[in-house]
C-alpha cells in the first residue's frame, strides 16, 4: 500500500536551538551502559574462575587452581577498585580512567595471547582468545559510552 507525505514529512529538518545551530540527537546511554556491565561483571568472573580453571584443565603441566585465582586476584586489584565507576557508568572521568586501565589489560592479554599462540594447544589459545576478546568489547562499549555521556569541557555551570 502506497502512502502519500505532505511536505512537511519529506523535508523533514534536525531541531535547531536558540542560537540558530542544529541540535544533534541524544542517542539513549542506558542500553550502552547495561551492556558495559554485563561484559565487565562476565570478564571478571571469566578471569578470576574460568581462566585459572581453564588453564588446569588445558594445560598438560596442571597448574595449580588455587595459586592461579589468588595471582588472578592479584592482578585485578585495579579492575575490582574500577567495578563501582564502571556499574554505575556516569562519570566521564572515571570511565575515562577506567579505559586506560583496560587498554593496559586488552595489551597485556594480547600479549600473552601472542606468547600462548606458539608451543600451546588450541583450547589454551582460545581460553586467552576469549580473555582478549572480552575486553576488547569491554573498551569499545567504554570509548561509545564516552561519547555519548555529556561533555566534560562544555560544562555551563549556573550563576551563584
């Protein structure tokens, strides 16, 4: 079924401000931030249990699970200091922290993902794959949130 439109709908317009400039649209923070918690709760939870456990199971030396949680634990003491930033997801500035430090994760998991990739077997190199990509995703739901929360420089603050 064909439908005829006015005019008004064909030459449709983006809303201007006061000032005479176009207004973008806001596009919705709410879904950006809901995904960024659930990947960040499933990375940690991935990286303290399942990689050490993962690994024992894979790897023909069996390490030790116990030893391989409490280094785990260790090394994300600065992700568990993040965790509140990144749950609530409001604050430019701690998100903007929060993405150096999983930058510095995403490159030490790339890292060893290279190292594991020669001498390892393929479940090992995909239990370091998933690490990887995890936090990859991770950073990209980071970097669209920035974007999309409200500038840190333009702030207009009311008179007193």
């Amino acid at each position: 079924m064909v439908t005829n439109r006015s005019n008004s709908e064909t030459k449709s317009t983006a809303p201007v401000n006061k000032s005479g400039k176009s207004v973008k649209a806001k596009k919705p923070i709410a879904p950006i931030r809901q995904r960024l918690m659930v990947t960040w709760l499933v990375w940690l939870v991935y990286r303290l249990l399942g990689l050490p456990i993962s690994i024992n199971l894979f790897n023909p030396r069996s390490p030790d699970i116990i030893g391989g949680i409490a280094w785990q634990a260790l090394w994300l003491v600065p992700a568990f200091v993040l965790t509140p930033w990144i749950l609530r997801g409001r604050s430019p500035y701690a998100l903007l922290i929060g993405s150096m430090f999983t930058l510095v994760y995403l490159g030490a998991s790339g890292v060893v993902l290279f190292t594991r990739a020669y001498g390892s077997s393929w479940a090992e190199i995909i239990v370091y794959l998933v690490d990887f990509v995890l936090l990859f995703t991770i950073n990209v739901w980071l970097f669209v949130l920035l974007k999309r929360l409200p500038s840190m420089n333009n702030v207009v603050k009311p008179p007193r």
